[in-house]
C-alpha cells in the first residue's frame, strides 16, 4: 500500500513536507532522535517530553523485548550501555529491567548537562510511552533486531490497534532496517506507513530496481547523511519516496541537507533544527 499524502495533526505532509495551514511555508519533519538525547538521557520522559517541547514532529523509539515479551524503549540489545545493569534484553524479564537506573549514565557522560533528576530513571516500556503522550503525538518507532524477538511486529500492532493509533494520518510509522520486519507489518496492518532504512560502509548507490521494491511497501527510505550526496536525494524522490536523515546535530549540515530538498532529519537536537527551519 503507498501513501501519497500524509497528515499530521492540523497539517498536511504533501511530498513528506509538513505544510502548515496558517502558514505558506513548507516544513520538513523534525524528528526528535531518542528523544532530545543531545540534552537528556536517550529514551527516557525528560528527552521525550523535551522533544516535543522543542517542537519536534516525531518521538522517536527504538524497541527491543524483553524475555516475558513486553516492549520496551531501548537502543541497544544490552543493557550495559543506558543503565547500571548487564546483559542482553532478551533474557531480562520487565521486572528485573525495571530495577535498573537508566538516568545516571548521562550525568556521568556529560557533567555539563547532569540533573539530579535523571538519577534513577526507569527503562520505559512501549505502552508507557504512549499512555502518557497519548493520540496527539506522533511516533516514528523502529523494530530493532527483530530477527531476534518472534512475534515483536504482532505485538507492536496489538498495542497500537489497542491505543487507536493504527490509521493512515502519520499518528505513527515504523521504520527498521530489516525487510522482512516490515513486510510482517505491512501484512498485519497495510494502513501504518512504512520507511525502509538502509546502511551503506561507503557512499550510498541504489538501483532504480531496488527502489521500486521498495515503493511496493513503504513510503521512504531511511539513511546516514553521511553517505548521500543530492543526486542520491534526488534519486530516491524521483520514485515517489521520502527521504529521511539520521542523525543531523550540526547546523551547517542541517541547512545543507534542506537546501538538497530532504523530507525529513532524525536530530539529538531538535531545538537546534527549529532555529534552523525558522530561518528558512
């Protein structure tokens, strides 16, 4: 199934711009990368609640599953790196997760930015997340490893039918890196839109081929910026698809990145790319 429009909120996505009502203006999206973990600790309330505070589009998640087969918001397949715990999600259930501090790590990395209250943080858990943020934000959720978690996609569509966010109007696309993945989800619910992310060790090259297939199921395509100069951008557009970046933190880049006419940035930022976009 494609998308060719797009509707977030009171706004309309025309070509994956957001173009405000009251305003003549296009507007790509703004995607809070983990949250605003440039200044919070990724994938916790605070990075969440500040990206949406600095206006991100988008709450961005990354899933994993735990050993009791629940959701939980989580970057890495261990835990080592975001808490003081150890060990692989996969073998952890929800409640031993739930001892851990998520928070501290931060204020450790990055002394110039600690708050005592990112001590003892809790992982979150999917369902969390949009319990408290609810239907008027949007979510662009990724199945991370899911070659490792059977069932994490019926899980994922049984929560999101569950909070009425499964719908056409962009509430909420997935995005993953594995195809398989996301054609599981385009088979249990063809209304959510789907980006496929691709990884490249060099610059980036796709085929016209490649592009149409993927066309079939999603509607972008997710990649470094590193790895892509305009004709790729232009390439990937000339198929119908969005192009979305991750992940833009410098503003020089973010202004270079919009003049080549991308639809989309994945920021730890998201601050920065508001200041970016209103000077436009």
């Amino acid at each position: 199934m494609m998308f060719s429009l797009v509707v977030l909120g009171n706004s309309k996505v025309v070509r994956g711009k957001l173009k405000d009502r009251d305003s003549k203006s296009n507007r790509l999206w703004n995607i809070a990368h983990r949250g605003a973990s440039g200044h919070a600790p990724e994938h916790t309330m605070p990075a969440y609640r500040l990206g949406k505070e600095m206006n991100g589009d988008f709450i961005e998640i990354d899933l994993q599953m735990t050993k009791d087969g629940v959701l939980i918001v989580m970057h890495d397949e261990k835990i080592d790196r975001t808490t003081n715990g150890s060990g692989y999600v996969k073998d952890l259930t929800l409640a031993e997760i739930k001892k851990l501090d998520a928070g501290s790590w931060f204020n450790r990395a990055y002394p110039e930015k600690a708050q005592s209250l990112y001590e003892g943080l809790q992982v979150l858990t999917l369902e969390e997340v949009i319990e408290t943020f609810g239907q008027g934000s949007h979510y662009y959720i990724e199945t991370k490893a899911p070659e490792i978690y059977p069932g994490m996609e019926k899980e994922l569509v049984r929560l999101l039918k569950k909070h009425k966010l499964t719908n056409q109007n962009a509430k909420v696309v997935i995005q993953s890196f594995s195809q398989d993945s996301l054609l599981k989800m385009n088979k249990l619910a063809p209304e959510i839109p789907l980006v496929q992310l691709i990884s490249y060790s060099k610059p980036a090259v796709i085929t016209h081929d490649e592009l149409d297939k993927i066309k079939d199921y999603a509607i972008g395509v997710g990649i470094n910026y590193r790895k892509i100069d305009r004709n790729f951008v232009e390439q990937v557009q000339s198929h119908g698809l969005l192009i979305h970046l991750y992940t833009v933190n410098k503003r020089a880049d973010m202004e270079r990145l919009i003049e080549w006419g991308v639809n989309g940035m994945f920021t730890n930022y998201p601050d920065v790319l508001e200041m970016v976009l209103k000077n436009q």
